[in-house]
C-alpha cells in the first residue's frame, strides 16, 4: 500500500513513522508543531508511533520531517513499495530494534535492582558496608538503564517542554543524588547504619537517609512497564499483520500457453492466472475456465465455500477448495480487496476518537502541573516543620506517580485490538468516530435488495395443475429457459437444475421479446413467460393455476406460467429470496435496542412481503434512490439516531447522510466508500455483530480512561501527603499502564454471535 496519496482539492496526504515519543503528552507536543504549519493538518497517535498528515501543495515531505526533528523527535518519510517478504523483513527488524535495547536495559535493572531493593527493606541483611553496595550497584541502573529517560527529559527541556520522562528523569535523579550527598556528606555513609523500610514517612533530619531503593527500584518498574506496553502494541496490532500475510507471495501465469511462475506483485490487471486445488487465488479476478467451491472463510468468515464457476468474481486469499481454475485479473495491488480491508484497518487504528483527543490535551498540560504540585508539596511539608527528609521524600513520589502513560494508552490500544479483532471477524472500523455513534444509535434502517435480501432472482415455488408432476415441469421449463439470458430465466433454469439434475436440450428455441420463450423439449411443444403469451396461443388458466398467479402477485412474487401440448400446466413463483440469516439478524438487532426499518424501491406489496417474514414492522417502499437520504433526514429530525445498511450505489449518498453507516462488502464500492463500518460477509447478523464490538470496544475504552484518571486523582494527593514510599509509586503508576493495555486486550476474545 502507497503511503503517500494525492488528494483531489491540491492537498497531499502522507503517513509519518515518529519516533522518540515515550506518552501521550509527547504525540500531543508533535501534533501541535505540526498543525502550526501553514496548510498542515496532522494527528499524532502514541499507540502506532504514526501521523497522519494531510499537507497543501506548498509543503514538502521534508518540511514536515524538519518540523518534527526540530520538536526533538524523529520522523521517517514513506518508504519506497516492496515486496511482501521484504516488508515482513522490515517489520520484524523494526520491532526487534525497539524491543532488544528495551530488553537489555530492563534485564540489567532487574539484575541490580533486586539487591538493593531486598538490603533496603531487610534490616536483618544489611552487613556492615551494604549501603556503598547499594551505591555500586544503584549507579549503572540510573545511568545506563535510565538514559532513555534522562535523554528524552533533556531533548525536551531544550525545547521548554516537559513529559512523563521529565517526571520519571527528575523523580530518580533527585533519589539518587540526595542518597549521594547524605553519603558522602551527611551520615548515612557511617560503617553500621540501618534503617528500615516504611510505606509511611516517618520525620527525621535527612542525613541518615538514603532512597537507593527508590532510585533503581522505580527505573527497574518503569522499563518493565515500558517493556511489556511495547509487546502488547505488537500484539495489538498483529491482526493487521496477519490479514497481510492472507496474500499468496507466488502465482502461475499464463503467458503463451505456458505457466510461468511469478512473483504476485508482478501480476497486471488483464493477466491470466492458474489455481490448483488446495492454492491461494492471487488476486481478486474472474473465472474464466474451469468451476470449483472457494473457501473464504478466513477473508470473510464465512465457513461454507462458494461454488464458481466460468464468469463468478473470485477474491484474493482466498482458497480453490475443489477443481482447477483459470482466473483473469482485474485488481491488483492496492487495488485489492484485501489491501482495502487492511488499509481500512490502519486507517482506523490511526484515528483518534473524541476521548483520546481528551487525553492528548490533558496529558500535555499535566505535567508541567504535576511539576508544580511538586514544587508545592515541597514548599508545604518544609513550611510544616517536617524535615526536608519528608518533605524530599514526598515531592517524589508525586513525581513518580503521576506519570501519565496510562492515559496515552488507554484509547489507542483498545481502538487497535477492537479494530484488529473486527477484521478477523469481516467486521471492518473505518474509523474511531464510528465506535462513538454505536452508542446512541436506536434506529436502523436496512435497504432490502442484497441487504435482507440475496440480490438476485430464485426459484421460490412450483404450483403443478392435478396430475401434473412438478419435475416434469421443471425439466421441461428449465431446459427452455436455460437457452435463455433473461434474469427470471436463469432464475428457473438454476432452480430447475437444482431439483432435477441434469436438463435436456431443446429441440427448437425461440425468444418472445417481452412475453417469455417458446420451444420444443423432448417432443413437447412448450410455452415458458407471461399469461400474454399463453392468451395468443389461445390458452386461458383454469382456477388452479389463476388463483396461484393471484397468490403470488400479492406476495410480491412474478408469476410465470408454463404450458405444453395445448394447455397451461404450472406457475412458477420467482423472486428475490430473503437471506436465510435476515430473520435472526432482525432479531438480534433488536435485541441490542434498535428498532428496524425497511427501506426499498421496489413497490408496497413486495416490500411488505419481505418486512412480514423477517420480522419487520414499519416498512418505506417505492422510494426513488436519491429520496433515500431525505428518509434518513426526516428520521434524524424526528430525532431519532439513524444507522444505515446498505450495498449498493444507490446507498451511498444514505450511508453518507446516516448516524453510522454499515456497508456490505459483497456491494459496491461507493457503498464501501460511503459506510463506517463495512461488513466483509454478506450476512446482516454480522451488522449486530458489527454494533456489539463497537459498543464494546467503546466501553473498553471508557474503562481505561475512568481507572487512568481515576488512579492519577486518588494517588496524587496520596503521594503529597507522603503517605506512599516513591518505590511504590513507581510500581503503581507501572501496573496501571499494563493494566490498561491487558484490559483493552480481552477485546481479542469477543466472539460473533453463534
């Protein structure tokens, strides 16, 4: 997938990989800088370490890059395309570079840390001189295993900011530099001191305390924290990686009657491919030669395969079940409904809901405040008369414990497994937007053809004259209309064939333009259409068969009528058929409080028909595409909140216009375009499957914002009242960031409804 786009009004939009970022605050700090460009639109997510930025024609890629190199952090222009191994390639060096150094450092403060953690708070271990082992072993863990922080706080005080770093690099430095000075210059440096460890401060005067523990215990928690938040984001977003690698890497084409093996980024729209059993298809195409079932299910889900055959689309990464398959290509690259599904993905992932926007401003003012909280419960407990032990000791732990790194977290990763986990499942999330409105959302309205319904016209039941044997009818009726193209014709033909088996050839065929077919089957004189074409044969319906047209015609079916040998024999009911799901899907949607609406151009009777047997009550028919939206409209001004399900083009401009949009990937493009949500299967229970992961991953979210704000306003005044020992601030704030992301990993089990 390009990275760079060309939009339509002379702007640009690229995807920038930002690096150096350590929370929230610092993706708020780049977005800011960057939106401050004349022509520059930007969003900066923590999570995927990503901007995206939409820039006018007189800014260049460099600029922005300059931009966000001059904010102290690093930016990478797109990289050029490459093949799929070299992307994996890529991907996986990148990971394993943030990760090794992160895993040097943490294994090394864990190492030393123990120690003098365990000989602070065991007065019965602590030998004569433990405290300069304390020293020795503390000093490695608050240089080496600390500078990412030091480095960052310092980057950042050059700029006249200050973040999470600037509270962990001040919190450790001050603990490590007052335990110097009370050991070199105060009287904790004495052969035989002890002291004990206390989750209380207790008064004293500061010279025969040192905060060893807190220095390398902190560092030792954070880098854990930090380390097991970065596995989580890989993990997070390996549904994307996997809906990646659904690809295959490797296709046969035909070039000159040969097979000739290439690389599937060398295919061009036009080429023709070969599909053996068990094979991937290498790109979305049409059979041309040869039928087989098509096991889609890990694309879509869906666990029955699809019978092809010559002229059926077939899509890529997708698995030839059965027979060999000669395939025309007519997507390739990002053309494909696989690069759209996961570009849709990353799209959403890189998105920001309103809460996260919260977030992001209230961690870029947090820290200058928790500073001077600080500087204030310093002020405080030194003007109280409690000893700059109590006083020192408190300031850092309020350092310490606001870090605000749950915060950053708390929407971007839910978003990212919420959204992963959905296209696993066929569900796609266009964006974040999308999740908020599932809340509020009480109606839903559902187009009828190719939503509730298949699309397309069946067979739905055969009414034979007395003595008359249905097959007969339709082995005679389906082999007259297999001669012809019509829609209701193949509908009868592929019915027929269904019932029957195998049909015969007619003997003489001709098409009635308007009425139906006529023809001979097997020494029969045959009439297959219209009651019209009946009459000019002189032939007129006896009361059976007239009351089965009526019956028919009510429902909303088109009745055709067959006739051999001089006289009528059956009406054949044709129809689009209700989907097999629509009726539990109906049921679920209304389980989830949503009060469903037929929407359809087709006439009253038809669309009544349909609403009555998939459980609907209020139906819109006869309504002319482009009136669709003004429906949607008048149900919003009623105020209701409107969610729309559609698959074709006349839908777009309705999904536009609803609340939230859900479009059915078996549709049209412009529908897929036009939705929030996209449903990969063509099944409309996965629209309430579609709803409930949204609401879900919505509440995941408000979950992890409530207990990240929750634990800064119960802990912050915790620490300033020195009731909390700075190492166990530094563990606290560490278990709420992995709590955070542990939390918004539990969306990976969500399950479709069975």
């Amino acid at each position: 997938m390009p990275s760079t786009t060309t939009g339509t009004s002379g702007t640009d939009r690229v995807e920038l990989a930002i690096g150096g970022m350590t929370c929230a605050s610092c993706a708020a700090r780049v977005e800011k800088k960057l939106n401050r460009m004349e022509g520059v639109a930007a969003t900066v997510n923590y999570a995927t370490e990503k901007a995206q930025v939409t820039y006018d024609a007189g800014v260049t890629v460099a600029d922005l890059v300059a931009t966000v190199e001059a904010t102290g952090y690093t930016a990478a222009p797109p990289a050029p395309a490459r093949s799929a191994d070299e992307r994996d390639e890529a991907a996986e060096k990148a990971a394993d570079d943030e990760l090794r150094p992160l895993r040097e450092r943490l294994i090394t403060a864990v190492v030393l840390a123990v120690p003098v953690v365990v000989l602070s708070m065991v007065p019965a271990l602590q030998f004569e001189y433990w405290q300069w082992l304390c020293l020795t072993l503390t000093a490695p863990v608050v240089t080496y295993a600390a500078w990412p922080f030091h480095r960052a706080a310092f980057t950042n005080a050059r700029h006249g900011a200050a973040t999470m770093d600037t509270l962990i690099s001040l919190g450790t430095s001050a603990a490590f530099l007052w335990s110097l000075w009370a050991l070199f210059l105060g009287h904790a440096g004495m052969p035989g001191m002890t002291h004990s460890f206390e989750l209380t401060i207790a008064r004293g005067d500061g010279a025969e305390n040192i905060y060893l523990e807190a220095a390398a215990g902190v560092t030792a928690f954070i880098l854990a924290g930090r380390y097991f938040e970065a596995r989580s984001k890989r993990r997070a977003g390996a549904a994307l990686r996997a809906l990646l690698e659904l690809g295959a890497k490797e296709v046969t084409v035909l070039r000159n009657g040969r097979e000739v093996l290439i690389r599937t980024e060398e295919l061009a729209v036009g080429d023709r491919f070969v599909v053996r059993p068990g094979e991937k298809i290498a790109t979305d195409g049409t059979v041309v030669e040869g039928g087989s079932a098509v096991d889609a299910s890990m694309l879509t889900g869906e666990s029955v395969p699809v019978e092809v055959g010559v002229g059926d689309a077939v899509t890529g990464a997708t698995i030839n079940a059965g027979g060999r398959l000669v395939v025309e290509a007519t997507r390739v690259g990002a053309d494909t409904q696989l690069a759209r599904m996961a570009r849709l993905v990353e799209d959403a992932q890189n998105g920001k809901a309103a809460a996260q926007r919260l977030a992001d401003r209230i961690s870029a003012v947090f820290v200058p405040v928790v500073i001077a909280l600080a500087l204030g419960t310093l002020a405080f407990w030194l003007l109280s008369g409690a000893g700059l032990t109590a006083a020192f000791t408190a300031a850092v732990a309020v350092l310490i414990i606001a870090c605000p790194c749950a915060l950053g977290l708390a929407t971007p990763t839910a978003l990212m497994v919420g959204t992963g986990r959905g296209a696993q499942l066929g569900i796609l999330i266009k964006g974040p937007e999308a999740l908020e409105t599932t809340r509020g959302v009480d109606t839903i309205v559902l187009d009828k053809t190719g939503t509730v319904t298949t699309g397309r016209m069946t067979l739905l039941a055969v009414t034979a004259a007395g003595g008359t044997a249905e097959d007969e009818v339709l082995r005679l009726a389906g082999a007259l209309e297999h001669a012809s193209e019509h829609p209701i014709a193949r509908a009868v033909a592929a019915g027929a064939a269904e019932r029957v088996g195998a049909l015969p050839v007619p003997e003489d065929f001709a098409n009635v333009p308007g009425l139906g077919v006529q023809g001979v089957v097997d020494g029969h004189a045959v009439l297959v259409g219209r009651e019209k074409l009946l009459a000019e044969w002189a032939m007129s319906l006896p009361e059976e068969l007239a009351a089965a047209r009526d019956a028919a015609e009510a429902a909303g079916r088109t009745a055709v009528l067959v006739a051999w040998n001089g006289a009528p024999r059956a009406v054949l009911e044709v129809a689009d058929a209700v989907k097999e799901t629509s009726p539990e899907a109906v049921r679920r949607l209304r389980a989830l409080g949503l009060t469903p609406i037929l929407l359809t151009g087709d006439n009253q009777a038809v669309a009544e028909a349909v609403a009555a047997e998939v459980g609907i009550d209020e139906v819109i028919a006869e309504v002319l595409p482009e009136d669709k939206v003004a429906v949607v409209k008048r149900l919003q001004a009623e105020g209701r909140s409107v969610a729309m399900v559609g698959d074709g083009v006349n839908d777009a401009a309705a999904l536009a216009q609803a609340d939230l949009g859900l479009a059915m990937g078996t549709g049209t493009d412009a529908a897929i375009e036009a939705g929030d949500l996209t449903l990969v299967r063509g099944d409309l229970r996965a629209a309430a499957d579609a709803i409930r992961l949204s609401r879900k991953t919505l509440g995941t979210i408000k979950t992890n914002l409530f207990w990240a704000f929750a634990y800064n306003v119960a802990a912050l005044p915790l620490a300033a009242a020195g009731l909390l020992n700075p190492m166990i601030a530094g563990a606290a704030m560490a278990f709420s960031s992995v709590f955070v992301v542990g939390n918004s990993l539990r969306l990976r089990s969500f399950r479709a409804a069975e």
